[in-house]
C-alpha cells in the first residue's frame, strides 16, 4: 500500500510540475523575442538584459542565448566578455556549434590571441562538416599569418569552393600565395577573378593585378602586394 501511495504522489508532483516547465519555457521565448527585438534596433545593453531573463528559464534554448548575448557584447566592444559567451554556447552544444565556434575565433583574434583564434577557426570547419566558408577563410589567414603558405592556399581553396566561388578576399589571398612561388600567370587569374567577383569593387585585388602584369617589376612584387 505504501509503494502505491508513493507512486500516486510522484504522479501527482510531475502532473503538477509540467504546467511549470511549460510556462518557464513560453517565458524563455517571450525573453528572446525581446531580446532579438531590441538587437534588431541596435539596443545591444537592452537585448543583453532580455536574453540573460531567457538563460533563467528552463529549455533547449541556452545555447542560441549565451550566443546571441555574445554578439551582443562584441557589438558593444567588449570582446572577452563575449569570448566567455560564445565559449558556453560551444558548450552547451557539446562542440557542435560552427557558427558560435567562428565567432569566438573572430573575438580571439580581436584580443589578438592568434594560436586559439586558429583553433577556433578549425573547430568551426569541422563542426560544419567542411562547409563553412568564412571558418575556412580564417583559418587559411591564421595559417598565411605563420607562414604556412601550404596550408594557407588549400584553405583558400576550400572557402572559395564553399562560396560558390563569391569570395573575392580568398581569391586575392591565393593570388599572393602563387606570386610567392612565382607563378604569374595563375596568380592574375586569382586576382581576376577577385575582381570579378566583388563587381570591380576590390581596391587590393586590382592593385596586386596591375602590379603582377609589370613584368620589369616582379622581382620586387611580392613585398609590394597586399592581403
């Protein structure tokens, strides 16, 4: 009789408990709808107030909270507390979170902590399955920053194959890998084709390919063009 009776109050407590849970989570929504509101209007204080009311509820929702209140936080110039953020949002999703990933390497590299903004950057492609472009292009900077030219040029590669081939600062990046080995001729196409794709709007990329077509200055390009 006692063990029924245990079983009819644990019934009773989940029964009761449930309206709560559901309540919370419509109280977490409505928090991020405040919060997504105010972003919207460029009250970043004001979203990071409504959000943190949404991180008090119970739900799935934690994730996309601590990173919406991230880059709330980088748009306010605050880039280590936004680190914090993006680092529980990247958590909270047990690592599988590319774009939480790619932006804690972007604040990173604001703070100018290069070795975990590459670290950052890596996670982010794999988490994405190789499929995100900006990670990718990152990456392949943090790489040419050390001098991994390699490297550097098959990230590139891949970040303009994931674009769609809309990606004119990859172009001009690898244009300036090939100059560096010395081949010409497929660096103009790079820069070409950087010109091409931002519409003839890339100052560097037309700057790299008047200076790659000066055969008399090729000598003395390479410390002349511009990532």
């Amino acid at each position: 009789m006692r063990s029924q009776g245990l079983k009819r109050v644990t019934m009773v407590l989940l029964l009761l408990a449930a309206p709560t849970v559901a309540a919370r989570a419509d109280e977490a929504s409505e928090a991020l709808a405040r919060g997504d509101e105010a972003f919207g209007r460029g009250q970043y204080e004001l979203a990071i107030f409504a959000y943190r009311g949404a991180l008090a509820a119970f739900g799935d929702h934690r994730a996309r909270t601590h990173y919406n209140i991230g880059v709330c936080l980088a748009r306010l110039g605050r880039p280590r507390e936004a680190v914090a953020e993006y680092r529980a949002a990247v958590e909270a999703r047990r690592g599988r979170y590319p774009e939480a990933l790619y932006a804690l390497g972007v604040a990173l590299r604001e703070l100018r902590e290069w070795r975990e903004a590459k670290e950052a950057f890596g996670r982010a492609v794999e988490a994405s399955g190789g499929r995100h472009a900006e990670a990718l292009f990152d990456l392949g900077l943090e790489l040419h920053r050390e001098g991994d030219a390699e490297a550097a040029a098959e990230s590139y590669r891949r970040a303009i194959a994931r674009s769609g081939g809309r990606l004119p600062a990859g172009h001009n990046n690898l244009g300036v890998i090939l100059v560096g080995r010395g081949e010409w001729e497929a660096a103009e196409r790079e820069f070409e084709a950087a010109l091409a794709a931002s519409r003839g709007r890339f100052a560097e990329a037309e700057h790299n390919l008047a200076l790659c077509r000066r055969r008399d200055l090729r000598p003395a390009l390479l410390a002349a063009l511009r990532r």
